[in-house]
C-alpha cells in the first residue's frame, strides 16, 4: 500500500480570533477541505477565544465566563491541527520566523494572523479593556466597599463598546457611572439618540469633554477609569515591516485578505483593513471574513495553488447592542444599520441572544457533527507516561529474563561511584507526545525523566535524546527537532546540565505522533541515595504536589475537561521539581519514589513490597481524603472518566486489603470512594515525588516545601509496624 504524501510546509495560524475559530470550524465539519500536505499550527496566548458578542451578558452577570468561551484546544485537536499556548511577541519577515516569550520561534511557509486588538489610549491608572482576559480578571472581583455603598466608576470612550459596558457594569455591581469623552460615536446621529436615551434611562450620566483620553482619565484621581477608547492593533504588527494602517496599526490587506505587498501573510480581524474597503473592527466583519480567509488558505496551500476568491464586504452590517438588563429584569436591545436605528426592545435582545447561543453551540457540537469522534475518544489509548506497559506484563517478563532476581527495582540504577565519594546513578524514560506542541511536550517528558534521579536525592548532570519524528518533508522535521531539543534544554540548563548527544528516528507513517526518551545521568553525594524500601514505623509519607494529570488528559480526548482544567494542569506538570532534592537533604529521607504511570497507590505499593524484606509486619494508613487532587480530576472521576492505564492498575486496589490500610476521613462533599480509588490508581504524566520521613519531622517539612513553591504539598499517610 503506497503510504499518504508525507506533509511539506507549515501553515501558521496566529492568534485564535473569530475568523481562525470559524476556519478550524470549517475543517472540522468537511475535512476534505483541510489544506493537505502541509502541517498546520495555531499559536494563542490562552487556550479558548472569547466571542465577543456575549462579553457583554458576561460582565452583567447574565452568562457564566465558560459559556462565552470557545475552547480553542479542543476545536484543534478535533480539525487535526496542533495548538501552542505562547505569546507572540513580533516576526521575523525575511526568516519567517513567528517570535515567542520564552521559546524558540516558529517557522512558517504561510501565515495568517487575526491577533485581536488592544485599547488605544490607556492612561496612567486606568484599566484598559482590551485585552479581555486581563480586565474580566478584574472585574470577577468588582463588588460595593466595606460601607456598603456603590463604587463609582468612570469609562472613558463613548463608542458601542463603552455604553454596552457601562450598561453591563450598571446591572453587575449598580455603581455610579459615568461615560466621559467625546461624546457618543455609534454610527449615526440616529444610534446616538437610542444610545443616549437607553444610558439616560439607566441614570448613567454622559460628560462630554474634548481633551485627549488620557486626560480625561488622569482628572478622575484615585478613582477607577477603565479606558474604552477606541482599539489598535498589536504593536510589534507594524513594527514587523507589514503594511499597517498609521492611525490604528491594522495591517493592510487585498481583497484577498493577503496583506499588499507579503503574499505569504494573511490578516483578518480587528487586527486588518482591506486598503480599499476599510470597515470599522467588529465581530461581524471578523465572522464574515472567515470563509473568504478559509477557502484561500487552501486554494494558497494547493498543490498547485488555484486562484484566490475576491471579498469586498457589504457597506453596513447589523448591530445588536443589549443593556444587559441594566433597566429591569428583561434585558433590552437596540439595533443599528447603517444610519438606522431601533429600539430599545426585549424583542431585539431575544433575537441577539438567539443568535449568540446559536454561534456557540455550534462550536460545542462538533464532536457529535463529525460522527461521535470524542465519544470514541474514551477508548483511545492515552499518551504520556499512560502509555506505558501496565505492571503484570512487564514484571511477568522481568520474572522471566532473570527468575534469581531478589532485588527490588529502584529509580534509578547505581552505574559507579564519583571522584568524591558519591554515586553515579543512571535512568530511562520516555512516551509518545502528551500534547501537540514539541518544545512544550519535550519540558514535559525532561522533568518527569529527571524526577527518577531526583527521587534518589540525585543532581542531574546530564541527558541524552532519543527522538522520533513523523515522516515529514525535510523542514518539517528540522522545526520540529529544533522545537523538542530546545525544550530539553529549557529544563537542563536552570539545573547546569546538559544535552550530550542522542539519536534520531522517523516513523513510516506521517500520522503516527513524535515521541521522545531520555537517558538520564546524575550525581548523588556521599551518603546520600534515597531507596523506596527505607520505610520505618513512625514515618509519614508526603506527597509534593496534586494528582490526576491521567483522567484530565483521557477525558480531554472526549472533550469533557474544560480548558482551563489542562491549562492548570500543565501549569503544574511544567514546574520543576529540582529544588526538592536540597529542600528534603535537610530532613531526615527514609524513603521517595517519584509517582508516575502506575499511580499513586501502585508507586506506594512498591515502596511498601521493597520496605517490608526488612520488615514484614509493616503497614501504611492511607488518608485518601488528604491526597491532593488536580482541578477537575475527582469530579471526571466520579463521572466514569478514566487513563486507558487505569484498568491496569486496579490491580494495586487489592493492597487496600492488606499492607496498606484506607483510614476513613472526612472526604470533600459529593466525592465518593470510587473517584477516591480512581485518584490513587492514576497514571501521571510528570507526577510528584513520595516522600518517607520522620512523623515528628513532617510539620517542618511541610511547612518548608508550601514556601519554597509546592503550595499543595501534604502529608497523605502514616507507616507502623508490628
């Protein structure tokens, strides 16, 4: 069978915008218009897009943040495209480099950025709008003072951004509001007039004054301002050398959305203008955008490329602007066409919000539209360290290799002693891609190999790779080597290690996924090398960080995780746990092991095997209650979600019948004892180390692992003896 033509270019989609959601949309929904022989990356600061049209309803506390929120990871995972969460911090035109914070930048054969807008004029002390994200954090966190009475609060700007959320702002926290700048700029003298009548009606006062924004900001003193002045693209757009509107930044665009003069760089959105139909930035022209910016992505990317479709968009496009309930119960809206107006109505506001739930719900259904792929996920095999052999087979043929071996496992193996009397320790580890992007998926799978060393009491010294690439056009493969080796080197060099060498492979399929192993070398001091069978009666056993990394990732594959569930999760998985080593060198170590694919219990149950040679009357009492859990994992498993490795480790449940004793505590509301024992059996992707010591010297410990940066370490068990 002649094997599919191996993919040649990169296609780079900058920023998750309208436009780019609606063409991952598209690709989900008829795959067979998916550029082909190519690979194709979306890099976003976070990993969903607010849709703007409900920001809002989400201000006045009429919709929760999650139902605005397209989960941009998910829609890329199901239209075949990686995700990388990075800040775009400029590009590099004659290298076609993309430039991100804290990484290597990405190369690209053809680009298309739609990278939203900024607020224009941002004084000092006021809070710009735009970005989002920043200023929704804050206003999570808007309430009354301690008197009880409103805050008062000044929007500067008077466009339909700024009276939407003074309307919005009016219902969340009823404060004093006003609207201070040039007066309103809606589009029409005729939208002006509704516009102030709905703000009138709300008892927000409108002051006119024709000093420049910031001006008008610094005059309100101590007092919040929140500039919604007007927006301008990015500013590192212009600075790149694209063409760019001077007054607003947006980069100028054909009729084709290729910006004039760079045919290889696609704009849509608040950060574009076509040069000779410029429109005013809005949703609307971002959404309309999006099947012309779709079908010439692929037309571009054909081999050979077909002539690009044309888009000169309608002079004026409909404008739903709602109150948010700011005047009664019964939300309101009006609508603006062109030098038209209408409303304020109830009829108007059920007619936005159809037409926003719809929008949304499109998004949300695309995993049962495409033929109940994410319910099939549920039996996908899960990647990270839950790819690993379960335990049976792997001891069964361990058992076989060598049938005198009396010896337990450690993590790491003794290769010989140092110069200084210390010890040489070796270990090995690796698993196919956890997540799409290789500079982040090689962090993840340098620390979770370096975690055998460093549950030793070892210093890492020193690694060697061993890639294995998807077969791919030569370029292809050196962007993504370059991507994976500098994410090893991202973890090493904090540490003073280094990469020495490795080896590299490609597979025969392009589909199959990178994977990545490392041999890792390190150096442990005299007397100093921490076994899993040193538990002594009167250790307790601390945990350094949560779990459930496992059930996260499998039930993301469903698209059951929420988003900022796996944003949290990497955040964690992405720390290092070097410090511990010298953290812990301060106590007194009986015992660690690092707790990866065969879950907590059934790491815990090697340590109890190993410790009870010396001891056979020794028992652990486990306090499930008290074992830190990721955000999200007990909830998933309560539902049924599950690691593909789970099944497997279900075994090491039997323990909870003998040596190790599950000690009944006062468990979190709603969890129940099967999410409890589904926690304990969970493989983890870059899991925390186990740690035995002293019972008397746990507090002290603990106390000094919360602040040196593990804030979720605890104390999860007690051992005895006869």
């Amino acid at each position: 069978m002649t094997p599919a033509p191996a993919p040649q270019r990169q296609l780079l989609l900058a920023g998750g915008g309208h436009s780019h959601a609606l063409v991952l949309k598209r690709w989900v929904m008829h795959p067979q218009h998916r550029p082909k022989v190519c690979r194709i990356t979306l890099v976003s600061r976070a990993s969903t897009a607010l849709y703007s049209g409900m920001v809002p309803g989400l201000v006045a506390g009429l919709y929760l943040r999650e139902a605005c929120a397209i989960d941009l990871r998910r829609l890329c995972r199901l239209a075949g495209v990686s995700f990388v969460r990075a800040e775009i911090l400029g590009l590099e035109l004659e290298q076609r480099e993309l430039v991100l914070e804290g990484r290597p930048p990405l190369r690209w054969d053809l680009l298309s950025l739609d990278l939203g807008a900024e607020t224009a004029a941002v004084g000092a002390g006021e809070i710009a709008v735009k970005p989002l994200e920043p200023f929704l954090d804050w206003c999570a966190g808007l309430g009354t003072g301690a008197s009880g009475e409103a805050a008062e609060l000044r929007i500067l700007g008077g466009g339909a951004a700024a009276v939407e959320l003074a309307l919005a702002l009016q219902r969340r926290v009823r404060p004093r509001l006003m609207l201070r700048g040039e007066g309103l700029h809606l589009g029409s003298r005729a939208a002006n007039a509704c516009g102030e009548r709905l703000l009138g009606r709300a008892g927000i006062l409108v002051e006119r004054h024709a000093e420049a924004p910031e001006a008008v900001g610094a005059a309100a003193g101590a007092e919040p301002a929140l500039a919604c002045t007007g927006s301008r693209a990015p500013g590192w757009l212009a600075a790149s050398g694209l063409a760019a509107d001077p007054a607003t930044g947006r980069l100028l665009t054909e009729t084709s959305l290729q910006v004039v003069g760079h045919p290889a760089v696609f704009a849509s959105g608040d950060c574009a203008l076509i040069s000779d139909a410029p429109r005013p930035p809005s949703g609307v022209w971002a959404v309309r955008a999006a099947p012309v910016l779709a079908a010439n992505l692929e037309r571009r990317m054909a081999q050979p490329p077909r002539p690009l479709r044309r888009w000169r968009p309608q002079r004026w496009a409909l404008q739903l602007l709602g109150d948010g309930g700011a005047l009664s119960d019964q939300p309101q809206a009006l609508a603006f066409w062109g030098p038209f107006a209408l409303g304020p109505s109830s009829l108007l506001w059920r007619w936005k919000e159809q037409i926003d739930r719809r929008f949304m719900e499109g998004f949300a259904a695309l995993g049962a539209m495409t033929g109940g792929s994410e319910e099939q996920a549920t039996a996908m095999a899960c990647r990270g360290c839950a790819a690993k052999l379960a335990a049976a087979p792997l001891g069964k043929a361990l058992a076989r290799l060598d049938p005198g071996a009396t010896s337990d496992p450690e993590d790491a193996l003794v290769v010989g002693p140092t110069a200084e009397g210390g010890l040489l320790l070796q270990s090995l580890d690796g698993f196919p891609a956890l997540v799409d992007d290789p500079w982040l998926n090689a962090r993840l799978t340098t620390l979770h190999a370096c975690s055998d060393l460093w549950a030793c009491g070892a210093r890492v010294h020193s690694v060697q790779a061993l890639v294995t690439l998807p077969r791919l056009g030569e370029t292809l493969q050196e962007e993504l080597l370059l991507q994976t080796l500098a994410g090893v080197r991202a973890v090493l060099e904090p540490m003073e290690a280094q990469l020495i060498g490795g080896h590299s492979l490609q597979r025969l399929d392009a589909g199959e996924e990178l994977s990545l192993a490392l041999t890792v070398n390190g150096q442990a001091p005299p007397g100093r090398f921490w076994t899993k069978g040193g538990l002594r009666p009167g250790d307790a056993l601390l945990l350094s960080r949560p779990i459930g990394s496992g059930v996260l990732f499998a039930a993301a594959q469903a698209g059951a995780a929420r988003p900022e569930w796996i944003d949290g999760a990497l955040a964690l998985m992405g720390q290092s746990q070097a410090a511990l080593v010298e953290l812990l060198a301060g106590f007194e170590v009986h015992a660690c092991t690092d707790v990866t694919g065969f879950g907590l219990l059934g790491h815990l149950g090697e340590m109890v095997q190993a410790s009870r040679r010396v001891d056979p009357q020794l028992t652990v009492a486990l306090e499930a209650a008290a074992v830190p859990a990721l955000e999200g994992a007990l909830e998933l498993l309560g539902l049924g979600f599950a690691s593909s490795l789970a099944p497997a480790n279900a075994s090491a449940l039997a323990l909870l019948e003998g040596p190790i004793q599950w000690v009944d505590s006062c468990a979190p509301d709603g969890v129940s004892r099967r999410a409890q024992e589904g926690l304990l059996i969970d493989p983890q992707t870059s899991g925390p180390l186990l740690v035995a010591l002293p019972g008397s010297q746990a507090p002290e410990a603990l106390q000094t692992l919360r602040g040196a940066g593990f804030p979720q370490a605890a104390v999860i068990g007690r051992v005895a003896g006869a």
